[in-house]
C-alpha cells in the first residue's frame, strides 16, 4: 500500500487492531462503535471500499486512453482537409470559415489527463471536466466543418480518408470514444463516495474511530503508559 492518503489511514488502522487485540480483556470501551469487533469490521469495510475503487478506475483508464488515441491526428487531418479544400476552386469566405473551424479545433485540442493513483490523497483525474469540454468541444467543431463541406459542391476529394462519408465516421468513432470514458467515470465516482462515508464519515467513519480509540486508550492506561504509546503516534488525517 501507498504510505499516502487514503491507503495510509487503513494501514495505521489495521496496525492500531493489532494492538488492541494486544491488551487482551484490559480493552473494554463501553462504546460498542470501538468494540475490537467492531473495528475490525470496520476495517475490512475500508479495505474494501478501497478496493472497489480500484476495480472502478481500471476500465475508465482503459477508456480514457483509448479515448485519446482515437483523438490522436485530428489536427493533422483537419489540416489536410482544409488544404484539400482550399484547392477545390472554394470561394475565398467558405475557405476562412473552414480555417476558422481550423483555428477552433487546434485551439481546444485536448492533452491527455493525468492518471489518478486511487491511493493518494489527490483526485489526480480532477482535470477531466474541464478536458472533458474540450474534448467534446473538439468534436463539435469537427462536425461544423464537417456540415461546412457536406454543403459546398467544391469540396469532391479523391482521397478516400479525406471525403465526407469518411469524415462523419471519424466524428462518430470520437463521440463513443468519449461517451465511454463519460460512462465508466461515473462508477469511479460513486466507488468514491463509498469509500469516502467509510473512511471519513464524521460519526462513524474509520478516522473518527481511531481518533476515539486513542482516547479511550488514554483514559484506560494513561498518557505515559506504554500501551498508549502504541498508537498515541499514529497517524490519521482527513483526505477528501
């Protein structure tokens, strides 16, 4: 496990049951919620929540890459389009609407995102919205230059790649390569919210147990005993 965020919060904890599993009939907590038991399934709770987050991320990433190899070349292509176009005998203003389009699609190219690693504390993903309109903006001012050409009797490429039937079949490759990675994002993010009410849940969430743990291991044994040093040093902080 990572020694960050989320995964290090579960680590410390399952490291604390250790302990008190150490101390035997001594640890007695009236608090149910603090019970070894209890924490004990607590962990096995976050463990898998943690887990399931995992699993959620692996088919969005799949997605997400080939998302951008199927966006790889659309300004090289554009480009061919547009030339292809300005030699068709096109009037002067229908071939710098069509660069304008040129201009709109290079302008919005979208970069591919950063991976997110499900055990830090960042969401390293967090760029997708803002991606995510660039890419579908992307795809928008294909399709305008796409309908810009469709209507202009000038434009009759010979070269297969470049001609319209060819063209609206790239836009429809690039829009269900998008809609997919907006489809797999949305179990990444409920994983997420599952994961977030087990760790961090202001009542029963695993940070909140430790955190009463610690003290019902203080006013059992006292701040200067050994067993309370046990855990008095581990670590466990809020990651949202």
């Amino acid at each position: 496990m990572a020694e960050t965020g989320h995964a290090r919060n579960v680590e410390h904890f399952g490291t604390m049951i250790v302990f008190v599993d150490g101390w035997g009939a001594a640890y007695n907590p009236s608090n149910a919620a603090i019970e070894l038991a209890a924490l004990q399934a607590k962990l096995a709770a976050a463990l898998n929540a943690i887990d399931a987050v995992t699993t959620a991320v692996a088919p969005w990433k799949v997605n997400v890459n080939f998302r951008e190899n199927k966006f790889a070349g659309i300004s090289q292509l554009v480009t061919r389009v547009v030339n292809s176009f300005a030699a068709s005998g096109a009037e002067d203003n229908a071939i710098e609407d069509a660069k304008g389009y040129q201009r709109k699609i290079n302008g919005s190219r979208a970069t591919a995102l950063p991976e997110d690693d499900p055990e830090t504390p960042e969401d390293e993903s967090q760029g997708n919205s803002v991606s995510q309109r660039s890419y579908t903006q992307l795809v928008e001012h294909f399709d305008n230059l796409i309908e810009l050409l469709d209507n202009d009797a000038n434009y009759a490429p010979n070269e297969t790649e470049l001609q319209i039937t060819q063209l609206q079949a790239r836009s429809a490759e690039l829009k269900d390569a998008n809609e997919a990675v907006v489809a797999t994002r949305v179990p990444v993010s409920n994983a997420r919210l599952v994961r977030n009410a087990v760790l961090y849940d202001d009542k029963e969430g695993l940070v909140q147990l430790a955190g009463l743990v610690k003290k019902y291991a203080k006013s059992l044994f006292g701040g200067d005993s050994p067993e309370y040093g046990q855990i008095s040093g581990l670590e466990f902080r809020i990651v949202k």
